[in-house]
C-alpha cells in the first residue's frame, strides 16, 4: 500500500495512506545513509508488518529542514517586531524557487503599523511579479492555498509562524510566544520535522529554513531565480548580462522594486568572494 511519511520519532516513522496512519519501521536497506527515508517521503508499505519496503523517486529535497517532496512554501515576513526584512524575503525566494518550489508570501504584524501605503507598495509588487501575496489576516485565502499541497513555513523566528498554523487549526497548539521560545532555547527542537494534516493538504512548521544559505547556487542560477529579469532580459545587449556593471543594460532600466535589485547585487557579490 502506497503513502506518505508525516513524522519519525527515533526510526518509528508515521505513515499516512488514505485509509489511515501507520506506525512504521523501515527495511534494512533503507537505513543506510544515501539511502535515508525522509519526512514527505511516498513509500510502500506492508500495512500488516507495518514495514516500509520502498521510497518512491522523489520530486525534490530540502536539506534544511530534511523534507522531500515539497510543492510550496510559504514566507512569512513579519512588518515589525521582528522589523522587516527584505534582504532574507528575496533571499529565501532565491533558494527556494531554486527547489523547484512554488512560492507564498505572508506579511504578518500589520497591525502594529500606522502606515500601510509603504508596505501596501511592497506587497503589491512581489504579487506583480507573480507570487501569491497574502497576509496572516487573510485566513481563507491561505486554505485555499493550503488545498492537497505539501507546503513548509519558512521565516526569521519570531515572525508569526506557529501562530499563523495556529490559526489556520487551532487543534494543532504550536507552542508560539518569546516566553516558551527562551524556555526551549538550547535543546534540541530545531530538528524536529513533522507533516499536519491542514485542508487536505499537508504543512510542516519549519524552524531551520531561515538559515538556508546560497550556497549551492551558482551565480547564473541567483540571477535566473529572480524572475521578473525575464521581462526585460532579451533587451540587454549581452545575452548572457548579469545586470551588474555591463552597459546597455534593460534590467538597470527597468521599473525593479530598488531593495530587490540592491539584494541581488549583494547575492551576486557574496559569490565573488
Ligand atoms: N501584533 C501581532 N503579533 C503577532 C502576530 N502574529 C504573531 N504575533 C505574535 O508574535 C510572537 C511570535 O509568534 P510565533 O508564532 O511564536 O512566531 P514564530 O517564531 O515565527 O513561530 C507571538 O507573541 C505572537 O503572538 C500579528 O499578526 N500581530
Ligand atoms: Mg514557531
Ligand atoms: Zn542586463
């Protein structure tokens, strides 16, 4: 019988099939280290000896946190406390589209603004640029996001994260607030991955992802995963410009959200380093 893996307590791995879920253990060969099961996992398994024979090719795989087969994340970014920060948004959308996984922004702490039209601004042009733009108010617009997808949270702590889940099903009662973080602080929770049923779909709350690096990126790869260049590229007069210091260039030109292109610079310079 065919499922999907949502969680491992110490090798004991919870496999959810469409009937229901199984407490299983995993064959022998698949202990091995390059041949590891992971969280998001579809597999095989033998419902009655509750063992899973098989992992299915995956679609993709995140290394942190350890998940496979991700079709979305979503981006919290919270306008104050912690203050916004756009250099880890464009940064994020950079590695994650990288993955081959589509991208959900959510702007959190609204609230604590007096002024909006700055931010409204912002919001507006990361949806022009074609991701799903959306805030923690907007609940049902996030569960229809959420519909038979797999989608991780990513984001800063401190954000919103577990509060946004927790709203999205109060039963999951993610532990959220500074209080129980500094409580938490120095065991270790961050390796914790598990899979939440939300809308027929499936969530994982993610601490690790804010700490994704570039690193397996090659230049023309954070180049390419900043989309919106697409419109104006061709334009340029170097087919292969990186819109940095070459003249005649249509991205230079062009109406790019100034943070944005000043993060890309900084993307690109981090590599030459
Ligand atoms: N004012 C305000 N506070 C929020 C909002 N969302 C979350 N918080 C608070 O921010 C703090 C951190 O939230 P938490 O969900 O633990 O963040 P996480 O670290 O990203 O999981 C908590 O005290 C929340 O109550 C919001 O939209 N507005
Ligand atoms: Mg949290
Ligand atoms: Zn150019």
């Amino acid at each position: 019988m065919r499922g999907r893996v949502i969680g491992n307590i110490s090798n004991l791995y919870k496999v959810k099939t469409d009937k229901e879920v199984y407490l299983c253990c995993a064959r022998g060969k698949l202990k091995q280290e390059n041949n590891k099961l992971l969280v998001g996992d579809i597999v095989e398994i033998d419902q009655e000896q509750k063992i899973i024979d098989k992992i299915y090719p995956r679609k993709n795989e995140l290394i942190r946190p350890p998940i496979s087969n991700v079709d979305q994340a979503i981006i919290v970014v919270s306008v104050m406390k912690p203050k916004l920060d756009l250099y880890l948004l464009d940064r994020l959308i950079s590695i994650i589209s990288y993955h081959d996984v589509e991208i959900i922004i959510c702007f959190t702490k609204l609230d604590l603004l007096e002024n909006k039209s700055d931010i409204k601004e912002i919001m507006d042009y990361y949806q022009k640029i074609g991701y799903s733009v959306t805030n923690n108010n907007d609940i049902d617009k996030l569960k229809e996001l959420l519909k038979n997808k797999v989608t991780v949270v990513a984001g800063q702590s401190g954000v919103g994260k577990s509060s946004l889940l927790n709203k999205l099903n109060p039963e999951f009662n993610l532990i959220t607030d500074e209080i129980s973080r500094s409580l938490r602080r120095g065991k270790n929770t961050t390796k914790h991955v598990e899979l939440l049923e939300i809308e027929s779909g499936l969530v994982a709350d993610t601490p690790g992802f804010s700490m994704a690096s570039l690193e397996q990126m090659s230049k023309e790869e954070i180049r390419d995963s900043f989309k919106e260049f697409d419109l104006y590229k061709d334009d340029c007069q170097y087919r292969d410009c990186y819109h940095i210091n070459e003249n005649n260039c249509a991205v230079k030109q062009a109406d790019i959200l100034e943070s944005r292109y000043q993060n890309y610079c900084k993307f690109i310079k981090e590599k030459d380093e």
